[in-house]
C-alpha cells in the first residue's frame, strides 16, 4: 500500500523566528491588505484571529508585536524543516508556503511500522518548536485533504482512510471559493460524492483544473512532484523579531545554530574546518566572523569554545537582527585521531592551540613558518597564515637549524666554543648581494647553543639561537 503523510505547517514562518519570551504576544502582518496571517500562541489567548484586520487587533491585546510577513523567508524556513526531516524520510516534496508531503510507505520495514516513524517526525517539529497540522493518505492530494479537514486525526488503516476522505467536507478541499459555491448550489456537501461523480460530467460544468485536481485525489492521475534535495553545504540563519546588542543574549542564539550544523554533520559522517557566522545588522548591513578549527570538526562544544573565544574580541557595533551560521567546506574524512602510544603533551595537541590562540586573536595574528627555496638563511622561510596549506620545497636544508634566527645577523660579542661546524655557504652573485659563509654551532659561557658564521675577512656574527 503506497502511503503518504502531509505536514501543514500555519505558523511556518512565526514559528522560526526567534521570540525572547512566550509569553509575548506576536503577529505578522499582510502589509498589503493590513491583515494578520500568523499569530503566536500568546496572541491567540488574546482572542486574536487570523484575518483580522490591525485596529481591531490593537483593541483586543494592547501588548501585540506587529512584524511584516516576507515569503522569501517563509519558503526558507520549509526548506530548513525539510532539510532536517530527510534523514527520517527521503523522499519529501515541497508544497509551497506551508507544505510539505513525505512518502512513507518505503519507509515503514525501517521503522518497523508508522508509529515510530511519526513519532520521529513529531520530535523534529517539536523540537524546533512548529505547530502543525498532519494527514495520511494513499495519495498525495488525499494527505494533503487529510491534514486540512480530519482535525489532526492519523490512521494508516486503508478502510479508515477511504472512509474519512469520503466523509471530508468541501470546505476542506483547496479549491476556489466560487467552484465550491456551484457544488453547494448543485446539493453536494461531501468530498465522495464529487469524486464519484463521473469525469465526462465534472467536465461539462467545471474547469479541467478541478477534474485534474479530483482525479489527483482519487489516484486516478498521478500528482506532479519535485523531489526535494538537501544542500551539500550549511546555511541557516535565525531571524530575531527583537534586536539584540548584548552578546550573551546572542551566544544562544548562537549555540542552537552551531547544535544545528553539528547535527548536519553527524547524519553525514562528516565534519568542517571552518564556520562563517554572519550578523545583520539594523542598517542593513552584514558583518561575518570567520571561525577556524584545527581540523575537521563536528563537535558542538569544541566548536562554542572556539566561538566565544572569537566573540571575545568582536564589538556589536550595531543591534543585530539576525544572526546566521555557514559552513562551505563539508569534508567527508573524520578528524586526525592520535595514536595510541603517542606522547600527549597537555589536554590540547599543537594544531588545536594553534586553532585557539587564531579564534582569541584573529586569524591574521597567528603565522606560521614555511621553508622557502632560497640558500641565504634569512630569505629561505617565510611567514603564512596558520591555515594555509605548506607546499614542500624542493629542496629543504639537512643541517641543523636554529629555532629563533635573527632577521639579520649581529657581530658576535663574547666568547664562544665551537661545537660543529663549518658548514659553508656561498651564494648570491647573480643577485649583486654575494655572500660567503662558514657556519658553526658554538656554546657561550652561559651554555646557550649559537649559529654563528665568519667571513672571509675573519670577521665573526651571530645569526640565530638554538632552543
């Protein structure tokens, strides 16, 4: 039995924005008809309604917070539900403002029946606080019908669901108010009795589209769908009906945003290193933080402790009205594990310091250095940002180094012993800078190791110290 189960969603795009208080009542608002579309749950105990008009609104809850309604943001609120709903179900299709169907049947030896199954998608709209209306059918129209008119009822069992379709009343169908008013005229009052009305008379007196749509919920046409496909990458973005300046009232806005993407990344196998947090702003403006991890990570409180490091050298110049969170770099490979007999130096290895001390200080105060194919010691590294991946060079030095190296040598002061050495370095002539150098490891009296060369002049400097 193929088996389909509809969520309408009224409140879709109230229900995802960010309210302080429920207890605050709120309305959006058809600005161009001056009418309420959504209403909180605080509203609706006012007496509030849907379709009001805003005096009489005023007049009912002094206390009402009026917001315009955007659709833009609507629909991106359904994909963001749809998104976190296809891990439970894959093929899901969006009914466009309030709509979404999911086809259940391929899922039921899964779940080892329904009830598991919806109660997975009930947690997940809970969880992200959406009220909805629900309906099964064995057709798509049929759910839809189902979610609008069988007052939140569910049943898989097929005689109940035929029996309950039939007894539907117009008033649910999703048809133009002038076609139902010619089906009242003409004695019908129920949904089965259209439906056993034969085609070649429906289309006699009524549109094709409503021939099309009754066929639809018989299953005698299959309902055209797109199928929806999550993205491959993270966006989501929490819009705040209240301006914020204060950053402890952000960072749990905040914190549910980042909870979201790790839950993205754990139903993939997968992790990031990097996030992007945006903020707009009250101008209209948009400011982004760049957060960066050691490597790939998935762990939501990893990732908040480096969050609220980046946040610590971060003014709101502005309030903030909505606040968003973007990964582009999904990997697919799991962080670097260490091994078993490795010597741990401290709770955090030298990558994930680096990543803390680049979230407190900026990404551009944290460097580090790479090998350069230069023989002139001073030019033969050079500084990049932490993150930045290090090609090898060709060629890369076999003597010992020094740790610290003075950006230009110094004449060397004191007496020194030589350890080993010389190493000799001659270079530069094609540049007009030759050079001509004997490179020695000594130890001064106070037992550091030096890099110190002499020059054919017998002149002796020092150049860099060894740890």
């Amino acid at each position: 039995m193929t088996l389909w189960l509809y969520l309408h969603c009224p409140s879709l795009l109230l229900d995802s924005l960010y309210v302080p208080s429920p207890e605050q009542a709120v309305g959006l608002v058809n600005e161009q008809e001056g009418r309420l579309v959504q209403l909180s749950v605080a509203a609706n105990t006012h007496g509030l309604n849907t379709g009001m008009g805003l005096g009489a609104a005023a007049v009912n809850c002094h206390q009402l917070a009026v917001y315009p309604y955007c659709a833009k943001k609507e629909q991106s609120a359904l994909e963001q539900i749809a998104t976190q709903l296809y891990p439970l179900v894959a093929e899901i299709s969006l009914n466009p403002p309030k709509g979404l169907w999911l086809h259940v049947s391929p899922m039921l030896a899964l779940y080892q029946g329904f009830p598991p199954l919806w109660q997975a998608v009930t947690q997940t709209l809970v969880e992200n606080g959406i009220r909805y209306q629900a309906g099964v059918g064995q057709t798509p129209r049929a759910a839809e019908l189902m979610a609008y008119g069988h007052a939140g009822k569910i049943s898989t069992d097929p005689e109940h669901l035929q029996a309950a379709l039939q007894q539907l009343p117009l008033a649910a169908a999703p048809l133009p108010e002038t076609v139902k008013t010619q089906f009242t005229r003409l004695g019908f009052s129920q949904l089965g009795e259209l439906i056993a009305l034969p085609t070649a008379s429906l289309m006699r007196r009524f549109p094709r589209t409503v021939v099309d749509y009754l066929a639809e919920v018989s299953g005698d046409k299959p309902t055209p769908l797109n199928y929806f496909q999550p993205p491959l990458q993270f966006f989501q973005q929490q819009v705040l009906l209240f301006e914020l300046s204060e950053q402890a009232h952000l960072l749990p806005i905040i914190d549910n945003l980042v909870s979201a993407l790790c839950h993205f990344l754990e139903q993939r196998s997968a992790c990031t290193p990097a996030l992007t947090l945006g903020f707009s702003l009250r101008d209209g403006c948009e400011e982004t933080l760049p957060v960066m991890a050691a490597y790939g990570e998935k762990d939501p409180d990893r990732w908040m402790a480096l969050v609220r490091l980046r946040l610590a050298s971060w003014q709101v110049s502005q309030p903030v009205t909505a606040v968003s969170v973007a990964a582009t770099h999904i990997d697919c490979h799991q962080p670097g594990q260490v091994d078993l007999f490795s010597p741990q130096q401290g709770d955090q290895s030298r990558d994930e310091l680096v990543a803390t001390l680049a979230a407190r200080l900026g990404e551009e105060a944290v460097m580090r250095l790479a090998y350069v194919d230069h023989h002139r010691p001073e030019a033969a590294s050079q500084h990049l940002p932490h993150h930045q991946r290090v090609t090898q060079p060709t060629s890369v030095p076999t003597r010992p180094r020094p740790s610290l190296l003075l950006p230009q040598p110094t004449p060397l002061v004191g007496k020194v012993t030589l350890r080993e050495g010389p190493e000799r370095i001659v270079t530069g002539w094609w540049e007009d800078a030759p050079i001509q150098r004997d490179y020695f490891i000594a130890q001064n009296a106070q037992q550091q190791w030096l890099w110190v060369f002499r020059t054919p002049e017998q002149t002796w400097f020092l150049h860099g110290w060894f740890s």
